[in-house]
C-alpha cells in the first residue's frame, strides 16, 4: 500500500500523478493556496468584513469553511444567503446553507427576491425573458441582492465561490460572444475605478479546480446541498463547459493557463483600455451602477417589463 508522501499517513487522493495526499495534507494544500492567492489578487486588506455569498452548494460552503480556517488576521466574516423563490429547489438549499454557516459560528442573514424586488425568481419567469435565459434573470437579481446585502451590512468586500472551471468557462464564453467590456472587466483583482460604484466582488477559489472542490468538501465532512435548479439551462455555458473538461484531461493545465494568459493580457493593456469602455452610471431608479446605455439598470428595466406584461394579460 502507498502512503502519503508528506506524512506517511493513510491516502486519500492523488493530487497530481506524482502526489498522494492523505486527507489533512491535502486539504492543508487547498488552504495554502487560497491564502495566496487572496494575497497575490489583493482580494483583501486588514480588518475588512467580507460578505460570503453562501447557497449551501459545494463551492460556496467550501469557501465559507476554509475563509473561516485560515482566519485572515483581523477580517470579518459574515454569510449571505440569496433566496431567489424557486419551488423545490431554494428551500432545502436555504436549510442546508443555514446550516453550515452555524456550523462554522458564522452570522448569517437571509435576502429574498420577493422582498427586495416583490417578485419570486418563479413570478418573474412566468413572464417571457425578451432574449435573456433565465440565469441571465437570476444573476441580474442575484447581484443586485448581494449588493444591497453588503451595502446594508457595510461590508468591505462581496466573496463569491466562483472556481477555476467557472473563470475559465467565463473567459472562452466572454471570447466567443466577443464581449470585449466584460472580458476586460474580467478581473481577479477588483477594479480601482468600479470600487466607486460596487462592493468589490472577490473570488478567493479561483485557482482551485471543481474536483479539488469536490474532494475537498469530501475530506472535510462538508454536508453540501447537492440538489438541481430547475431553470438550470445554460446551453452555450454548458458547451463551453465540457469542451474545457474534455481539453483539461487531454492537456492538463489548460484552465489554469486561459485564467494566466487573461491575467498577464490585462497587466498590458488595461489602464489604456478601461477608460475607453462604456461608463459605469447609477440607474436612475435603485441607485445600482449600470453599464447600460439607458438610464435604468437591466433589473429596473426587467421589473418594469414584467410589471407591464402583466397589466396587460
Ligand atoms: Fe439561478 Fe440558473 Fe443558478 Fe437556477 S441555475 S439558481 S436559475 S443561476
Ligand atoms: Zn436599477
């Protein structure tokens, strides 16, 4: 029997072909390197409190564990929960995200769409979304709600559980819709000039693959919620998906090196390039900075759409 080769203590997973870990020297791995990056991406500073984003699915409730582990000297740590109003899907992930924030000694505070925007995700999707899919629609509000959550909870930062298989989907999807602002905006550092009008959004997982994620809550005895959103529908973001799952077996160290290339892109090119993208305004109804052309951010401008449509049904 192989042994661990830190330690000599039972395996749990090869790592890499070279490397078996056993369960602690493994999750020790993960936890170093989402304390570097945070430092490297400067995602962070002394005595900030950070919003967790926290579902109750793997990545978020591993980013909440280890945040809380490697207890960033003086930062404050709180947990969002977004109920979004999706039947049979959002009440047993609020339950079990509810759960592991007590768990970890975490305060914890509810947001839902029926009481920010008056509409559950399911009343809003009742309407056709002109053109949007219905992530699309969730994502809007989910921001917008996190957001107002860390505005009312004068948080420093906005954490999310995003991994290195979503920044890499992200970036190829950005390139092949040739969006070139969101591309650019695409930062693992926040941005100096959206500081003004955002909360900062940080991704502290970034470099730490799905399956690392996967084993990760594994080796931790993380009771995630595994359930399946009924709206999931992201055709184009699922082909993106698998033809990166289907590159990163084939040539491993594909992710991490589309995430370095955009990283050393932006060193070169961004402070002549921000300037020149459209302008980030408040919407002129909630306040929210938008990128719109118009006056109104694209949840105002769908929660009107929705309210017209059903005056007129
Ligand atoms: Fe929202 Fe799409 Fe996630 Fe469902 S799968 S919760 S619709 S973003
Ligand atoms: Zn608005």
């Amino acid at each position: 029997m192989n042994y661990c080769v830190r330690c000599g203590a039972k395996p749990f997973v090869r790592a890499t072909p070279e490397l078996l870990l056993c369960r602690s020297c493994f999750s020790e791995r993960i936890e170093k390197r989402v304390a570097k990056t945070i430092k490297q991406y400067n995602m962070l500073h002394y005595g900030c409190h950070v919003v967790v984003g926290l579902s109750g699915g793997k990545d978020s409730s591993v980013l909440l564990t280890i945040l809380k582990k490697i207890s960033l000297s003086g930062t404050r740590i709180t947990a969002v929960i977004i109920d979004e109003g999706i039947e049979g899907y959002r009440p047993d992930g609020v339950k079990e995200a509810l759960k592991i924030a007590e768990g970890l000694g975490v305060e914890s505070f509810v947001y839902s769409y029926r009481s920010l925007f008056g509409y559950t995700l399911d009343s809003m999707l009742e309407v056709p979304p002109f053109g949007k899919s219905s992530c699309g629609v969730c994502g809007t509000f989910r921001r917008k709600a996190l957001n107002q959550a860390a505005a009312d909870l004068l948080a420093d930062y906005v954490a999310t559980g995003h991994n290195l298989d979503d920044e890499a989907e992200s970036i190829l999807l950005n390139l092949v819709r040739g969006d070139f602002d969101r591309f650019t905006r695409q930062t693992r550092t926040p941005l100096e000039q959206d500081r003004k009008s955002f909360v900062p959004k940080i991704k502290p997982l970034v470099l730490i693959s799905q399956p690392e994620i996967v084993y990760y809550a594994l080796a931790n005895g993380i009771d995630y919620y595994d359930g399946t959103c009924p709206y999931a529908d992201q055709a184009r973001r699922n082909s993106i998906r698998n033809f990166l799952f289907d590159q990163e077996k084939r040539h491993p160290g594909t992710l991490l090196n589309l995430v370095r290339m955009q990283d050393k892109l932006s060193l070169s090119y961004r402070d002549e390039i921000l300037p020149l993208l459209t302008a980030i305004n408040p919407c002129t109804v909630c306040g929210d900075p938008t990128d719109s052309t118009t006056a109104l951010c694209a949840g105002c401008k769908f929660i009107q759409e929705i309210e017209h449509q059903k005056r007129d049904q």
